[in-house]
C-alpha cells in the first residue's frame, strides 16, 4: 500500500485531533545523521508529551497512510533516523524525560531521556545503569533500546536488551501495549520485549522503559595492556577469564594506529606509552571488597608472560578516566580522517586474529590504504574501519568503497560466519546487506512478523526491511 | 482451521514420504506429565534423526493439517508435551544428541541432548554451561530453550534464553532457519532467536542450538545463613551485592516448611542446623583468584549483624554438594506431600517479603493450610506452594483449588504487578491465567505472530495461546 507524505492536510487533520501536540517544520537537525551520508526530507515534525497523545498521533496516521519516522538522539551510524524518499512525519519524544519510577532494583524512564540522565538517576540511589556509550549525552534510551545498543560493558553487563526488564510501546494502529514490568523473571508468552528492542521503530514506538540497575563494584580499576598481536588479546582475556571470571567489565582493543590517527588530528589525549606499541586492550575490572584492582593488574601482567610486552596501571581515578577519554576519542579521530568504508562486524571470539590478519592480507591486495581496528574482544565485535593512505582524503577512493565493502563483508560472511552489523544496527544503510547476507527463512519471518504487526508499513518504513515496492 | 488426527491414514503418507523415519505407537510415557494432571492421547510418535527428516516431516503434516507436538524431556510442569484433546503426531527429538562444533566458547549441540550431557561436554573442555535444573538428567536442551527454563544460577548466568546464541530451527511449513551463530553481538535485524525460546513449540521446532559457555570461577563455595525472615534475606542480598558483586552465583531461599516436609517424607538428606530455623537462604559464590569463599563467607556474615542468626560454612565439596542436594530434594518433598496448588511466581525483588506475608495472611483467612515458599530471591521468582494441614491429603481440598489459585494470582497481579508463571512457562495448565491477566495488547500480538508464522495452527495446539474454535 503506497504511503502518503506528511503534507498540509494531513498536518491540519492531526491539529484537528490534538490540538495541544507540538508540531511544526523539522530543523535541519532532524534530517540530518552524523556520518553525512543521507539527508532527510521535510515532513512534520511532532513532540508529544506522553503516551496518550503518542497513541492518538499513531491512530490518525495509521487512518491517513502516513508514514512516521521515530527520532532519538539522533547519533546513530546507519541512517535509521533519515529517511531520504519520503516526507514521512518525525516523531520525537524529546518532551517526554520522566523518571516513572525509581527503586535499587530498577528504574522507570519515558524513552526521551537522555542516556546520561539515566546514568544520574541511577547514581542518585547508590546504583548503576550500564550501558554505556561515548554518544550517552545525547542518545536517548528510547533510541538505545530500539537499536539495541552496546558499547564498552557488554562483557559484563549486556547490550540494552539485557538491561530492559520492561517496555511501554505505542503500536501502528495507536494501541498502548504496557509491557512495564519490573520482574527479571516472566515466563508468560513470547518475548515481545526482545522482539522490539532491536527492531528499529518498525514494529512498534517504544514511549518508556523499565530498566535494570546494578550494584557497582566496591572496587574498580583500569589498566593499558601492550600485546604482540590480536592473538595475544584473545589469549591475554581467556586468561583474565580464567582468573577472574565475572569481574572483567571491560576489555578493548586498540590499534596502534588508532593512537596515530590521534596524534595526527587529535582530539588531545594522554598517550599511555612513550611509543605506541603495535596493539593495546584497556581492561576494566570490577572486584568485590577486600581485592585490589591494582594488585589483580599486576598479577594478570605477571602471569600473561610474553603475551604482554608492557603495562600502565592506573594509579589514580583521573589516570582511570584519562585511559576511558583516550578509548571514546577513537571515532572522533577516524571521523576526522574520514573512513572510506567502516565496519561494525563480530566474529566468533576465537576468529578474531584470524579475521583481522585475514581482511589485512586482501585488502594490502586490493590497494593502498590505512586500517584502524578497534573494539570490544569478549564480544567478538570489532570495528574495522578502512582509511585513505596517509595525505589522501577519501573522495579520491570513492569508486572503490563498494568494492573494499563488499570485500570485507564476503570475507566475513563466507569464511568466519560473521555479522555485518554487531551493535549499530541495520538502518537503510544495510538493508541491502541483510538482503545479501541473510538465511532466507529469517528474512521471510521478519517480513512476516512486520506484515502482521504493522499491516499498512507506516512505522519507519525502509528500516531493516525495504518498504513495499521499493 | 481443523486440525486432523495422526490416524492410519495419515501415518502410511507420512511413512511414504519418509521411509527411514521411525515411527510407531507412543508408550505412555509420551502421554503423561509429572504432576499427573493431564493425559495425552493416542496418535503417533516419530523419531527422527536429522533436521532435514524433521523438515520433511512437517511438510506432510503442513500438508495434510495434522498437529505436531514437540516432547522433550517430559519434565515440563505446565502440561505443555500433553495434549489431552488432540491425537496429534509426538515428535521427540531424542534420537538427534549429537555435538555438532565445541570450543571454550560455544558448544552447537542437538536439541535432543540432555542438559547433563551438554554440562559433561563443557566440562571436558574446562567450561561451563550454567543452566542448572533438579531435572537436568532427563530435560534436553530443546526443550529447556523452547520453554525458556530458569534454574538456580539466573541471578549470575541469565536463563536459557541469555545463555543461548543462535538456533536452527523448523518452521511451520518445513523451512528449516540456520540461525545457528556463534556470535555473542550480531544486531541485524528482529530477535527471533528469543522469540523462538521461550514460544513453546508453538512457533517453530528447535533442531539444534549454540550455546554460550563460561569459564568456571577459580574460588566457588557454598554457605547457609539462617535469617529470621524473607525481609532480612532480601537486604542480606543487598549486601551481599555491595561487597561481592558478579561473585554470587546463587541466592535461594528455603523456609523451615520444607525442611518439615523433607522430615516428614523424605528424601532423606543432611539437615544444616540442629533446629530448624524459620528462614534461610544457601548461596554460591564464585570468586576472583586469591579470594577465600570461606573467608568472604565469614566477612559477609560478620556484616550482616541481626540479618543473620546462625550460618553454616561448607568446609568441604561433599558439604556445599549436601547444600545443594537439600535444595534440590525440596521439590520431591512437596511432590510426596502433594500441594492444592502450586505457584511459581514471581514479583519486583523489594517486594519478596511483602508478598509473602500478604499470601500467607490471605490464606489464613480461606481455611486450614501449610505453605512452603522457597525460590530464587535475586530473581524475585518464588515457588509459592499451598499443601493441606498436617495430617489431610489433597483430595479434602479438591473443591478448594480453584479459589486458592485465584486468589493467590489476583493478589500477586493486582497488587505486586507479578507474574504467574516466572519460569516454568505457560504450557495448557496457564492458558486461561494468560487471558485473565495478560495486557490485551500483548495477547493481540502475541496471536497476530502465531498466526503470521504458523498459519494453519499445527505446531502444539493449545500451548501458550488457546487453539482457534476451543
């Protein structure tokens, strides 16, 4: 069923139905995704207040055949907010910040809320929030949970979808689904929650959460490993496991030239060696009372043998946060050089050194270019992003980011049963990638389930799936 | 749709398109359920050996509209493998126990495999799989996933749902899905793996799955701490997660009434204390290298001041192995004793007491009952279970059930916004709570997904949603 555009009428007719909703013409901010790939195009743009009028706005587009687009914070990478062939309506919940409800055990949010705020929230009680994201100050938790977010402490905690015990969701034709519960365990029907966390605004607009708090460790540390290899990181954590399973919050790898991206365009930051060695992880423990972090360092180094060259235990909280700022200064550095291709893939955890010497060898075949590849090793995700030669920008390969794409992502598929997308998502920058990459039958029952849930294709068509006809 | 028998008829088209299939008459054990509620009836029994035999399989039964009916261990306590108004075709997986792939950081196993057997298979590569039930011996794996089962190491590992990675499963129409990754992050489009676990059969049939596996914690040891109520177990946790975070492994509440019940029928087993108190919890800790258990043990104790009035340390393996053999006799116990009406709920952690003593108080005022409550405390899951008076048999309190049922589940809903099936599932025995308590909503997607994805109804009838005409 064809779709029609967000125009004047249709905009007088949802007056007509709300007279208190917000709406007007979308700054250019919310047509726009931070890589610079897509635009957006007009439409409205409206900013309910709550559930109910998030609930009427759906009834009368999904009467009118109007298409509407869900908008967080904007900081996803796949274009899942931008929609170039339509003047849909854009939804933002940015009114809706509430904090429903606050206990040590979980905490109720209306999805507006910014993923920082949340972070605050929980610390008001003595507890924690644990996702987290170098974007948290502005990507909202409705976001999070609709992309399925990631991040540093997947390892321990999760990706949003383990962190969510509940979900308010307004549905295509407006019906209000309060799925807010706040139990860890339900074993009462399907899992609607998980199938709408990760959908994308295609399913369903998810208006507010209940989310799982932890309790943070009494003692926390962080330190920078230099390791020979990859190989040596996979090893160096099953080592750390061994020894330390359940307390390894974090454990990232980092590429020398990450370091020399930084030193090239910066952001500033504090180099944690004299010289930067080949490849470094920044390992986060989280131990219980009466165990130093420092001390578990120093035994992890001493046992790690030669599978470590150096170390740098933070000494103190700021050197903690100097290593944290230097990990988060990672994109922005490769966006200042500008990637020709990025990568956000997971491989099984024991693939990873393989994977990485694998799509090294082909691509030093197929041309000159830098690598940077950075990431989270316990999850198997590693961003491998693909760079112009040193004192060349990207346009001049731009002919070739097809080509190098599709490289890495048959290497990935056909030889490590990798995922084309680990953590940001499908967007309309993969769809084609799913399309190619997919087990059929999984994309027949995910046009199934969107058929049944959204028969007239009005939430954010174009997402995960392509749109009718398109 | 009407659904047909597995009669004669069906059973020789079946045998000619599948001439290597076995498939016979099933003994009664295919047609009964351990709680002795249900009987199944007739039809027949194939065991396949393959998927590609399942898939075959369901193709006829697609074809002919004959309702097939998943049986795995036969452990399951919501009659979910017994159809009482169906002859259906039982399929039982437990010919396929193959190990398909086995590395320290996934086993591919076949759903037909025990628990046990998939534990043994871990161990032998230095991991572990953690979900850990009484039933393990004879429960397998597909099963265990497609009713998305608990266990007492939730609080740490997550249920099987969290500790799965991909699936193959049958669909409906025979199409077979390889979702089998091996991948800890993969965000490429709707979680259909998790919609898989936890349906029932009633989606699709598990072939075979990946499994997470962790590595065992270098320090694990097991304690008894006798609290004077559900409160003080409660901030005991709160505790306990201040200064052992990541470290606790399990956390279970036991009440002096199943220590009554295993006194008086048995199985024999080691009691803790010379007196039994009126509360205790048994927790596990999994500790970092360098840590005592019995040291952190002792310093949790100190801590606690009057939440704890008596503890026993396990000084030994064979001591932390009679812990556990004591909680896990609890439900042969209740079994022997035989409940009215059991209860496996489960409500926000903060309001475990509260609920406890509101049901007892409640119960108090409908008549002359014992309860034993004993559960998953971190989880907020609690088996609730009512038992006649000392010296009364079940069958006095026939005419009583209903209303014990109702009540319970009207307070644990209504007031405690709980749910009535934590981890045992839905099954037939909670399709009619499903409908009394359930969001409208959530039931509205829940069948526009059955039918997207199993149009003709064929998959376990009855199971989760009420079938169509009954």
């Amino acid at each position: 069923m064809a779709l029609r555009a967000a125009d004047q009428a249709f905009a007088e007719r949802l007056r007509a139905a709300l007279p208190d909703l917000w709406l007007g013409a979308p700054e250019p901010r919310y047509l726009e995704e931070p890589r610079g790939r897509f635009t957006g195009q007009g439409g409205y743009l409206a900013k309910p207040r709550s559930t109910a009028e998030v609930s009427a706005l759906l009834r009368v587009c999904h009467a009118e055949g109007v298409a509407v687009l869900p908008y967080g914070g904007g900081t996803g990478l796949v274009s899942g907010q931008v929609a170039e062939d339509l003047a849909p309506l854009i939804l933002s919940l940015e009114r809706m910040t509430a904090v429903r409800a606050l206990d040590a055990d979980a905490i109720v949010v209306e999805a507006g809320m910014t993923l920082q705020a949340v972070h605050e929230a929980a610390d008001s009680v003595g507890r924690r929030f644990p996702l987290t994201l170098a974007s948290q100050g502005s990507a909202q938790i409705g976001g999070c949970l609709a992309t399925n977010a990631g991040g540093v402490n997947v390892l321990r905690y999760g990706n949003a979808r383990a962190l969510c015990l509940g979900l308010e969701v307004v549905l295509a034709d407006g019906t209000i689904w309060n799925g807010l519960s706040r139990l860890h365990k339900d074993n009462t029907g399907y899992d609607l929650r998980d199938l709408m966390i990760g959908s994308e605004g295609s399913l369903g607009i998810i208006t507010a959460a209940s989310l799982k708090l932890v309790v943070p460790p009494v003692e926390e540390g962080a330190a920078i490993f230099a390791v020979p290899s990859p190989d040596a990181a996979v090893e160096l954590l099953g080592l750390a496991q061994g020894r330390l399973a359940g307390c390894i919050s974090a454990f990232e790898l980092i590429a020398k030239q990450g370091l020399s991206f930084l030193r090239e365009v910066g952001p500033e930051v504090q180099f944690p060696f004299a010289e930067d060695p080949d490849w470094m992880v920044l390992i986060e423990l989280g131990l219980p009372a009466g165990v130093s972090a420092q001390e578990a360092f120093a035994d992890l180094y001493e046992a790690a043998g030669e599978r470590v060259s150096d170390a740098v235990i933070a000494q103190s909280e700021a050197q903690r946060a100097a290593f944290w700022t230097l990990r988060e200064s990672l994109p922005l550095a490769n966006r200042r050089i500008g990637a020709i291709s990025s990568h956000d893939i997971s491989v099984p955890v024991s693939s990873i050194a393989t994977f990485i010497a694998s799509a090294r060898a082909m691509l030093e075949g197929m041309g000159d270019y830098r690598i940077n590849c950075f990431g989270h090793v316990g999850d198997g995700n590693l961003h491998f992003n693909v760079f112009p030669a040193k004192g060349r920008t990207r346009d001049a390969y731009e002919n070739q980011r097809d080509a190098v794409k599709r490289a890495v992502h048959d290497l990935l598929v056909q030889r490590f049963e990798g995922s084309v997308s680990a953590e940001h998502g499908v967007g309309r920058l993969k769809v084609g990638d799913l399309e190619t990459y997919s087990d059929p039958a999984k994309l027949a029952m995910m046009r199934a389930i969107k058929a049944a849930l959204d028969p007239k294709g009005i939430l954010n068509p174009g997402v995960v799936l392509r749109a009718e006809g398109k």
